[in-house]
C-alpha cells in the first residue's frame, strides 16, 4: 500500500474488508517518522470513537509507552508537526489525545462505492477465520456453537429463549467472520422422565393429539402423570421421616420399613426407574418409544425455530453420550487421582486447591452408579472435539449454570484434557422476569411468539382502513412481533435481567424492532420510489454530499465493519444493536434535509446512492442479528401518521 499523501489509497479499498483500516494505515505511515514510534505499533492503537465529535479515529498517546508526565506535551508536539494529507485533517489534541478527522469527500467516494459493490458482505473479513491469515490453503477455523437446548416434555423457558436468540446471533457473528460453524442443539432427550413419559402416554396419551401437537401434549401428559407421582413422593418422605424417628427411639420399625418398600416398588417413580433401565439396557421396544417421542419434538422444533432464522447442523443429546464413554471418563478420572469416593459416591472435590476453592465439590456419579449430567458433558466434550477437532466451543447457557461449566472445564482440564478446555467458553446471560402466557405460567417458544403476533396485530387493526391495505397482515404481524421479542431480548448486556414486558416491545416508539422494521421499510420505499437503477448509482456524483447530514452519515457508515470487529470481541448483540439504533436516529433527521424525489437529476442520484448504502448496512447489521427486513411500509406509514411525526415519503 502506498504511503505517501495522497488518495492513492483509494484504488485498494475494493480488496480491503475494512475501509477505514486504509485510513489507519496512512495516519500511521505518517505519525511514525513524527513520533519516532513503529507504525504497526500506531496501526493497532488507533481506535474507534464513540461519538463525532471526538473523531473518527483516536490515538492515546499514554498507550505508546510515553511516561503520563509527558504525554500531554508530546501529543501537542506531534499534532503540530503531523504533515498535511489529501485524506485526513491535521489531528486535534485533546489533553494526551489525538483525534483524527477524515476529510469528507475522500472518504464518501471510498465508503459508498465499496458498500454498493460489496453488498452483503461488506462490513464482514472472512480471513478472521483462517487458521493462517497469510496462507489460505490452511482452513478455517472451526467453531461449535451450543446453543438452545429444551428438554422435550417439559417448559421451553426463558432461559432457552435468550439461549437460542443469542446464540443464532453468535453462528451468525463467527459464520461473518470466517469460522466454520457447527450450530448444535443438546436437547435433555435423557434420563428418568422418559421413563415417566412412557408410562404418562399409556396411560393418558393420544395418538392424535401426538401428531399435531408433540410438544405440547408430551408436556400435558408429562404434567397428568406428576399429580400422581407427587402424592406418592409426599408420602413415602412422611413415612422415612417415621422410620428415622423410629430408629433412633430405639422402637421396632420392620412394619413401617416394609410399607416403605411396598410403596416404593408400586410407584409411578419406580416404575419410570425401570422403564428408563429399559431404555439403558437397548431394550428395542422401549427405544423405538422413545425414538418417536424424540424425533416428533426434533420435527416441531425445526418449524419453530425457522421462523426465528435458526437452524441448527446436528441435533445432539443427552442420549448421544454413550455409556461406554462415560465409564471411561470415570475410569480416567480415577487413574488420575482427580475423583474420590465419597459415601458411595465419586465426586471431584475442588476445594482441596487454593486456587479452585470456590468450585466447591462436583458429584459425578450417584451412589448406585448412575452417572450424571456433569458425567454426560464430561464425555459429550471429549467425543465432540474427537469428531470435529473444534478450535473453540461456546455453550450458551444461563448464568445458573456458572458453577456447573466452571467445574466442567477445570474437570477436563485435570483430567488431562487441558487441549479440549482450554477451546471451550461459557457465554452466559441473565434471566427474564415475568415471561407468562396470557393464559397462564407455562411457556413455549410457539407461545411466545404466537402472545407477541397477536399483540401486534391487535396494534396493526386500530386503523381497519390501513389494515386493509396491508398485503398479509398475519404475517406483517408475525415478523414484526419476532422481531419485537428479539430486539428486547438484545437492547442490554447480556448478563443483565429484564423484564418481559409485551407493551413495551410491541412499540414502534422507542429503540424497539418495530422501529428498526419501520427504518428498513422506509429506505425501500425511498429506492422505489426514485426509479433508479444500479448503474445509475455507481455513476453518481458524490462530491454533491456536502451537507452535514450526508457526511456524518458516511461517517457512521464507515464505522460499520469495525463494529463487526468489536462485537467478535464483546460477544454482544447490544454493540451491533446500538450502532443500528444510532445510525437509523442519523437517517430520520436526514429525510427533509436531503429529499431525493424532487431533487436535481445528479443531486438525486448522490442521495440515492447514500441511501441504499445505508439501507444494505441497516440491511446487514439486522440479518446478523437474525432479524428478517421488511421492505413494505404500508402499516407503518399509517402508524406515524397516527402517534409520531408526519411522513414525507412522497416528497424524498
């Protein structure tokens, strides 16, 4: 790349992925000789600013080794003696700051030709994902994201909401970036509640009921067979209360052991036991039971899932984790001297090292042998990273589930699979307060986003004659009201609780998804009502953007790609969501002061092109979020009509 001043630099912004890294390059060539520092060392300290008015790029001088004492005299020094260039102002000096300006015009030509041949892809670098960014032929890096994972028959949670809305955003974010991404879904497909289940569909089940709705009815029937067993659990924990007290009186209790026993082998709980030792012992009919049940759910899933723009590579399990794997990680564990027998228990007590203390003790196997879910997670880690050699995993999970993936992975660790724990992260997140059907406690995922379709579309018939304009109202109101639960979902940090709150989400006012839809449909409306073409736009004259409107526009546009980079590093929906918000606030004060339809032939081109680049980023940054861009307006041009600022679509 050149390095001398002029906009030279220009004719490699089609290969860069990031166009403003040709800026970075420049100020650091320049800087370098000024401040007797290398200018790779400049290049990675250059960073991003949060607001305009601090700069496009900003360098802390500090952050080049210069003593704080002299850091204020040597950034005055520099910025004074920084040459002049065709590409960027002379810097200004904030306290130990210097804060870079590119001159508008440069970059409106570098910005907005690149963001309409790139398209889709602009704002994403593929060779993050490389395993050896200089040399192509090496691979990609691999990436399992874990994320999802209900158990079938019981609650599709809050938990596996926010799980499923910020993992997909996740695929998506490491898919941008290169990495060769494995969605998977570890669904509890396992364990004692089959064997409820089983003996629930014999009892209550119906084969009808079954094929429309498997979810929903293995949970009813789910639910029938525990007001039974939890009778039974009641009172066999009253009578070994007696039994205790019993004992230590010293009294004969072999009657009330007796009765104990007899209740324990009659009951709903012990007949589950047997029916899941069935399902253990590869028992074909049981299998074949349990399989359906299985697979009905997977099938549903999928339907759902796909309105949400997820779909996932391999539909894992508790059930995927054979029982020879488990025995062997058992028997590793023990060789190592990592697990003890505790009470006829094995555990992995944690407490014994200063520095894993606070892991407390991890139960990897019952008294009566039975394993675990650490047990299970402990082999699925080791099976996963034989089958794909991953490079990194992330597990979202709940931070409920600190303790228990902070035990995993030191667990592995010790055990001698340091090169399988150190690929694995836990992305966590916070709880969501108050997530009930109108109809009750229990939560689906289908009614979640069935409660917020029909918000919406209660919302969309307060005017019947707008209504009627809109092509398919049913499905304008779904998309809107999937958008709405996501958007809330990613508004904070992920860490974060909040409350689900249908009102709030549902609204157009407000950093809300309805919002976003409302931006995107408004810039395709704004293309089609222009008429041009995309030749049109690549021959237009962008020295015509002088406004400041256009070019802090630009500006904003620019900053995309490096908001990609970031968010890879803050693992954050909220860091692509905020700059979206920023961005869509920029364009709805720009609409009266740069009208297209109107304007002068050549003025009109320049403002379309600056548009439809903003449209592709807004575009962009909503599909990386798992978002589906409306592009009708018709509802939406009824609604502001009605609660915010007259539209001016017919004069752009």
């Amino acid at each position: 790349m050149a390095t001398s001043n002029g906009v030279g630099h220009s004719s490699t912004a089609f290969d860069a992925s990031n166009p403003v890294d040709i800026y970075r390059t420049h100020i650091s060539d320049l800087l370098a000789p000024v401040a007797d520092k290398p200018a790779r060392d400049i290049y990675d300290r250059l960073a991003w600013t949060q607001t305009f008015d601090k700069g496009d790029l900003g360098l802390a001088v500090p952050s080049l080794r210069v003593p704080p004492k002299e850091a204020t005299a040597k950034a005055s020094e520099w910025g004074e003696k920084f040459p002049e260039s065709e590409l960027v102002e002379k810097p200004v000096v904030s306290g130990s700051f210097l804060q870079f300006f590119f001159k508008p015009q440069p970059l409106t030509k570098l910005i907005i030709p690149s963001i309409l041949q790139k398209k889709a892809s602009y704002g994403t670098n593929p060779r993050l994902g490389l395993r050896d960014e200089s040399d192509a032929s090496k691979g990609r890096k691999r990436m399992i994201v874990e994320f999802s994972s209900p158990n079938i028959a019981k609650p599709f949670h809050a938990g596996h909401l926010r799980s499923t809305i910020i993992g997909g955003f996740l695929a998506n974010l490491y898919d941008a970036a290169g990495w060769d991404v494995i969605r998977m879904n570890y669904l509890g497909d396992w364990g004692r509640q089959f064997g409820l289940l089983a003996n629930a569909f014999e009892m209550y089940g119906s084969e009808e009921k079954l094929q429309k709705d498997p979810i929903g009815h293995l949970f009813d029937i789910y639910v029938e067979i525990n007001k039974v067993s939890k009778p039974e659990e009641d009172e066999l924990k009253e009578k070994k209360e007696q039994l205790k007290q019993a004992s230590s009186s010293g009294r004969d209790a072999s009657a009330l052991q007796n009765e104990i026993e007899t209740l324990e082998s009659a009951s709903v709980n012990e007949k589950a036991r047997q029916y899941f030792k069935r399902l253990e012992d590869g028992d074909e009919t049981a299998l074949a039971t349990w399989k359906r049940f299985r697979d009905l759910s997977i099938e549903r899933y999928k339907k759902t899932y796909s309105r949400l723009n997820i779909h996932y590579d391999h539909y894992s399990g508790e059930s995927q984790v054979e029982m020879e794997r488990m025995d062997r990680a058992a028997q590793q564990l023990e060789r190592s001297g990592v697990s003890e027998v505790s009470e006829g228990a094995v555990v992995v007590d944690l407490t014994k090292n200063l520095k894993t203390k606070k892991l407390g003790k991890a139960l990897v196997r019952k008294r009566d042998g039975s394993s675990l879910y650490l047990t299970r997670d402990i082999g699925e880690a080791v099976k996963r990273y034989e089958l794909y050699h991953f490079d990194k995993m992330i597990y979202v999970v709940a931070n409920q589930q600190d303790l228990h993936l902070a035990q995993l992975f030191k667990i592995l660790e010790l055990m001698g699979h340091q090169d399988v724990a150190e690929r694995c992260q836990h992305i966590n997140f916070g709880m969501v307060n108050g997530m009930s059907s109108r109809k009750g406690t229990v939560k689906f995922l289908d009614d979640i986003l069935r409660d917020v379709g029909e918000k919406m579309h209660e919302v969309m018939q307060k005017n019947q004659a707008k209504y009627e304009q809109v092509e398919n109202p049913e499905k304008t109101a779904d998309t809107l009201g999937i958008t709405a639960v996501m958007v809330q979902d990613m508004t904070g940090k992920r860490i974060n609780n909040y409350d689900f709150s249908l009102e709030r989400m549902t609204s157009f006012e407000g950093d809300t998804g309805p919002y976003l839809q409302y931006a995107h449909a408004r810039l395709c409306s704004i293309t089609r009502k222009a008429g041009l073409s995309a030749d049109d736009l690549k021959s237009a004259d962008l020295s015509l953007l002088q406004e400041s409107h256009a070019v802090n526009l630009v500006r904003a546009l620019s900053s995309w790609p490096d908001v990609v980079q970031n968010t890879l590093k803050t693992q954050e929906p909220v860091t692509v969501l905020s700059y979206l918000f920023k961005m869509t606030h920029m364009l709805s004060s720009s609409y009266d002061v740069l009208k297209v339809v109107g304007s002068e032939p050549e003025t009109k081109k320049a403002r379309m092109a600056l548009y439809e680049a903003a449209r592709q980023v807004l575009n962009n940054g909503m599909k990386l979020l798992g978002l589906s861009p409306v592009e009708r307006s018709v509802y939406f041009r009824w609604y502001w009509s009605v609660h915010c600022a007259p539209l001016t679509l017919g004069r752009m």
